[in-house]
C-alpha cells in the first residue's frame, strides 16, 4: 500500500487548483484541463484552442468568447502564438465581463461588435 505523504510539496505543485472548459455555444462542454497553477494562465487557453483547432478543418474558422478575451486575443498576436490558428481565430469578450473593461475594450472586442458572433454571449 502507498504510504500517507500527507502536504508533501509535489502533490501541492501537481495538485489540481481548479478546472477550464472549453464549450460550444450551447454550453456543451468540448474540453476540460486541470489548472495546476495559482490563477488563470493564458497558456490553459491556447492549449484549449490548439486542441480544437486540431479536431477541425484547416479551413474552420473558430470564434472564442473568454471573460479575457481581449488579453488573449493581444497576447497571441504580439507574441505570434499560434501563428497556424491565429488568422482564422477571432476572440471577443464575454458579455458580461465586457462592460467590466475599458471603453475602447468594449468598442472593439464586445461580441456584438465582432463579426460571426451573433447573439451569442459568451456566459
């Protein structure tokens, strides 16, 4: 039998600290990952995507509403992430959270003002 480690410094570093979904716009869950770090990294997103990205069509366009939808979107392009994704993905700023960021924010990454995005709303 394995023996009670209790707080031991490797199961604190590897545990998981919370979980990111990746859903559909129905709210169908897709993906799920475990976040194994203190917040919300961006690196949880793009993995997300890049699994999308490789379940579809080279040709597939992908639509993102994330409560930080407009970080991600200017993360990937200065830092050219996912340079093979980034030209036919398009990130908005869920609905609720986008009244919550500056105005110029909401002029340019609010999901009604982004092409393809429709009604839907990200929440």
């Amino acid at each position: 039998a394995a023996k009670d480690r209790g707080n031991d410094s490797t199961d604190t570093m590897f545990s998981p600290r919370g979980k990111m979904a990746m859903v559909c716009r129905h709210d169908v869950p897709l993906f799920l990952c475990d976040i194994n770090t203190k917040g919300e990294q961006q690196f949880y997103s793009i993995a997300l995507i890049q699994k999308l990205a490789s379940m579809l069509p080279c040709n597939a366009t992908i639509g993102l509403l994330y409560d930080i939808g407009c970080t991600l979107d200017q993360a990937i392009s200065k830092r050219n992430l996912i340079p093979d994704i980034a030209l036919r993905l398009t990130c908005a700023t869920a609905v609720f959270h986008v009244y919550a960021h500056k105005f110029t924010c909401q002029m340019v990454y609010n999901p009604r003002q982004r092409e393809g995005f429709g009604w839907s709303n990200g929440e």
